[in-house]
C-alpha cells in the first residue's frame, strides 16, 4: 500500500463545508476529522496555525496514468477527428488504435481517480475543445463506469469508447457552424442535432463495433422528459449513453468557451444534480454523485448547510446536515409545499417546519438544490415573516 498527500487549498473552504477524508498538516499532525461541518470561527482557527494548505492522505493503492498516455489519447483523438474530416469515413485501422488507447486508459484507471482528474484538469488548459472534450469524456466515464459497479471491465471499455467518439458527427458539421457565438437559428439547431445520427452512421458499419458504442453515440443527447433529440422514451434507454452524457454535461460546463468563462465544479455538480426529473433519472445522477463528485470537488461538499432544496413532493426544505452515507440525502428541515392551483403555483406552509432524515424517509428525496441569488434571498424574507428560519 502507498500512502498519497494530497493538497488541499483551504481558501475555497466555506462555513459549513465538510471533507469526506481526515485532514492533516504538513508535519503529519491531524487537524480536522471527517466530514465534521466546520464553521467560520474554525476555518480561522485551523489556518491561523497551519496555514491554507492542508493535505488527506490517500492509502490505497492506485495506477498512475502517465501523462505520455494522455498525449498519445490526444493525438489519436485528432487524428481521428481530421481522418473524418478528410475522407468522411473512419477506417478500421484508425478506430483499431483508438480502442487500444482507450483500453490503456482504462486499464489505469481500474484503480486510479484522482490523478485522473488532474490529468482532465490539464487537458483543459489546451485550446483545442473537441478534441479534448473527447478525451476528457472519455476518461471521466470510465471513471464514472467503474465507481458504479454495474458493468464489466468489457463494457466499461466500450462506455469509455463510445464517449471517446460521441461527438464524433460534429465533424460533419460545417466548423462556422460549430464555433457560431450566440444563438442559433431554427434551422442551424436542427443541423447540429444531427450530430448523432451523423456519428451513428460513420460508425455503423464497422465491423465488431459493440452496440454499447453506437448507442453511447446515437443517444447521448436524449431526455428523461422525453424531449432529447429524438425524443425516444427514456425507459427504454439503457443506462450507457446517459453516462456519457452526464459527463459531457459536467465537461462542457467546467471548460471555458469563448463565449463564457468555465462554471466551477461547485456550481457544475449543483447543475447536474437540478437536472433530476428534467434531463435524467434520480438513480444515475445519485450514482454520480456518490461515486464520482467527491473526487471531482476534492473531497469538499458541493452544497452547505442552509442551502435550500426542493424534494420529489414538491416541497421546499433547508439542508441540516450532510448526507452521511449518501450525498443526496442530507437531513432537512420542510417549510412548505408547492400546489399548483389553476395556471399558477401557491405556497402552502407547514403547520410546522417537518425535521426529515432523508436517508430514512422513503417519500422524499431532493431533486434539487437552489443556487440563485434572488430566490434564496425571497425564500429567506417569507421564512422570517413566519419565524420559521
Ligand atoms: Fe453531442
């Protein structure tokens, strides 16, 4: 077994944020213990004497994927995507290869997860988008893949394939068209969802190519509403391409694009988390939650105590305490419930605030978690009139 120190930046530390490891100083010393809640007066208390650099110590036992393993990913991604571009087709050999390298990858990674999203946070800083974003996909589904423990060694490799290659129709598209800031038309939306057919159909006829591919390629872009681009049923959707598609999602918004800055990876996992009930299911996002957010947010809570979030039963709560088992199960307090009345929603409050443990209520589970601004600060006011926060 090899130990790891892992660094840990204490100026993004808020009141209320808890890490999933213990924390030590440099010298070894233990300073905070697992998922304890710290307040304001702590975080000062703890940098006063040790500074803002904190470590966990990670004692399992990990591969390593060596960046020169990234860069052949990289080229072999290019490669792939001019090859397309210049003979509308993608050989057999080519696609040989780019089985290989993710095979390779994936192969590290059966034990590897942090240094992998460090190597996703270097590939961020080069400039060429779809080819990294492809990469990057690639890599943070086998990661997610792996964590679910769901699927076979084989399949991981064809979700990690298949994500590899799911944007691959883009090269179809006219680049103007691609790199357009600003919205699109009508008819230049309707271009780029063809993006999967496009994709499916360089793909389609090659031999050996696993339908976990196809389907990754083809469906990345459906809903649970039913309102992807195709529009297909979502229970009929096998779980592979949504976890591409989580994690493009969550790719797309941590990197920055020229027509907006990179979305933090707090702010990132809040989003995928209020896409329950709209664009996935509650199980796949908890299972990304759960198995892949703590090491994407460096082991720091991605919500906070007093954030308020809305549950399945259409009510509206204030978060306790973390989850202690499961991050999407905190221990909230329920104000009120929403009830649609006519064409508008009224608010019915509680006689009295509910205290609920999710992890034990079988009716509830949150859907979502508020981040704006202005609806927090309106909840707020309507909670003191009653005296209920
Ligand atoms: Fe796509």
């Amino acid at each position: 077994m090899v130990a790891r120190k892992i660094k840990v930046d204490l100026h993004y530390l808020r009141p209320n944020n808890s890490f999933i490891y213990p924390l030590y100083s440099k010298s070894g010393e233990m300073v905070l213990e697992a998922r304890v809640l710290l307040t304001a007066d702590k975080i000062t208390q703890i940098t006063e004497k040790y500074g803002h650099i904190l470590y966990y110590t990670d004692t399992g036992e990990r591969a390593v994927i060596p960046s020169y393993r990234m860069k052949i990913a990289y080229n072999k991604s290019r490669e792939i995507m001019e090859e397309i571009m210049n003979t509308e087709k993608l050989s057999r050999a080519t696609l040989h290869d780019a089985e290989k390298v993710v095979e390779e990858i994936v192969h590290d990674l059966n034990t590897t997860d942090i240094e992998a999203v460090e190597l996703l946070k270097e590939m961020k800083s080069h400039d060429e988008y779809l080819y990294n974003h492809s990469v990057n996909v690639g890599i943070l589904a086998a990661l997610f893949a792996g964590k679910h423990g769901g699927f076979t060694l084989d399949e991981i490799k064809y979700i990690a394939l298949g994500s590899y290659l799911h944007d691959i129709g883009q090269t179809r598209i006219d680049k103007q068209l691609l790199n357009k800031e600003g919205k699109l038309t009508i008819t230049e939306t309707q271009k780029m969802k063809r993006h999967p057919q496009l994709g499916y159909e360089i793909l389609k006829n090659m031999e050996r190519i696993s339908p976990i591919v196809l389907q990754s390629v083809l469906f990345h872009h459906e809903k649970y509403n039913n309102q992807g681009y195709y529009g297909l049923p979502y229970e009929n959707l096998p779980d592979f391409p949504k976890i591409v598609s989580i994690c493009d999602i969550y790719d797309a918004l941590t990197s920055k694009r020229p027509y907006r800055d990179a979305i933090s990876v707090e702010y990132a996992l809040k989003a995928i988390v209020n896409t329950i009930g709209s664009h996935f299911d509650y199980d796949i996002i908890s299972a990304f939650i759960n198995g892949v957010a703590p090491i994407l947010n460096h082991s720091q809570g991605f919500y906070t105590k007093n954030d308020f979030c809305e549950l399945s039963t259409q009510e509206l709560a204030v978060i306790r305490d973390l989850g202690q088992r499961d991050y999407l199960k905190p221990r909230v307090t329920v104000f009120c419930k929403f009830v649609r009345e006519g064409n508008r929603l009224a608010v019915s409050f509680h006689r009295k605030p509910i205290q609920v443990d999710l992890e034990v209520d079988k009716e509830r589970r949150m859907t979502k978690i508020i981040s704006n601004e202005a609806q927090i600060a309106a909840i707020k006011k309507k909670l003191e009139e009653r005296d209920f926060f």
